[in-house]
C-alpha cells in the first residue's frame, strides 16, 4: 500500500508493453561496473544467509539456534543500516560502490580468519563489515543503475542488473556450498 503511494520518476506515455533486459549502448561500461559491485556484495551477503550459519556450527561446535542466526542477522541488520546513512548522507554511488567493495575484501578476509580463532566475535565483526559492504556497495550500484538508464527503458535495464548479480550469486552460493 506505501508503495502505490510513492510518486512515479516518469509521467506514463504510450502503451505498455513487454520489455525485455537491455542495456543502452553508450551506458554498458558504468552498467557493467555497477552490476559486478552489486553481483559481489550480494555473494557475500549470500554466503551469510546460506553457508555461514552451518560454518557458525562446525566453528563453535554448537547447536544454540539464536547464536547460529547471530552473524546473519548482524549481517542484514547493518547492510540496511549503512544503505539508508548511504542514501541520507547523498554520498556518490561511485564512492558507496569502491567503499562496498574495500568492506567487501575486509569481511571476507575476518570470515577466513574467524576459523582459527573459533570466535563468535570475529565471525560478527566479519559479519557486521560483510553487512556495510552489501548496503552501500548494492545500494551504490542500484543507484549507479537508475541514474544511466533513461526514463523510458529504466525496467529494462533494471531487469539487466539483476539477471547479472542473480547468476552471480547463484554460481557463487553453489560453488561455495560443493566446497
């Protein structure tokens, strides 16, 4: 109900019609950057929401299902936390996306060090940084999307984007599970 509330970008014209994914020419270099961030981010996010909570397990060697969802809750809680400061704070999507993705690199390399040290606080601190990779790397790259895509062909091109971080997360989420 809030969103049929929400003002249109467009005014309507012409008849609707099926579109299929398309991106303009002149806009693949920015539409490929953005959708590599945003495919990136959400693998990891991904493997929070799928893997993680089985490695959490194997780590601690327990089975307490609230200390199991701890690292994918704070995963998700601070990805939409750092999305909506991104989006208040009006930060460039180029500079959310290149943010996401250094958080990116440090999340990963605290989930691989979390092992050793069989720690619940490295794996949520892996988490809460994994978190602000996802909300202002994906953020960043939605919003790269919706400013190259003309008004007339923003479905198209949105569709784009997320056939790509989709098959990104797909091919990521089952390699990793196989490993």
């Amino acid at each position: 109900a809030a969103v049929a509330q929400l003002p249109e970008p467009a005014t309507p014209r012409g008849r609707w019609r099926l579109q299929r994914p398309s991106v303009p020419a002149g806009a693949r270099s920015r539409f490929a950057n953005a959708s590599v961030t945003g495919m990136a981010v959400w693998v990891m996010g991904a493997l929070f929401l799928s893997v993680v909570p089985s490695y959490t397990a194997e780590l601690l060697d327990i089975d307490n299902l609230a200390l199991l969802a701890l690292p994918t809750t704070a995963m998700l809680a601070t990805a939409c936390a750092a999305h909506a400061l991104s989006l208040r704070s009006r930060r460039s999507p180029a500079r959310s996306q290149l943010t996401g993705l250094a958080l990116l690199v440090g999340g990963a390399g605290l989930l691989v060090v979390a092992w050793p040290l069989h720690s619940l606080g490295v794996l949520t601190l892996a988490a809460v940084v994994a978190g602000g990779s996802l909300g202002l790397g994906f953020g960043g790259s939605q919003t790269e999307i919706n400013q190259l895509a003309p008004d007339d062909r923003r479905g198209e091109v949105t569709a784009a984007h997320v056939m790509v971080v989709y098959a990104g997360i797909a091919v990521a989420s089952l390699l990793v599970g196989r490993l």
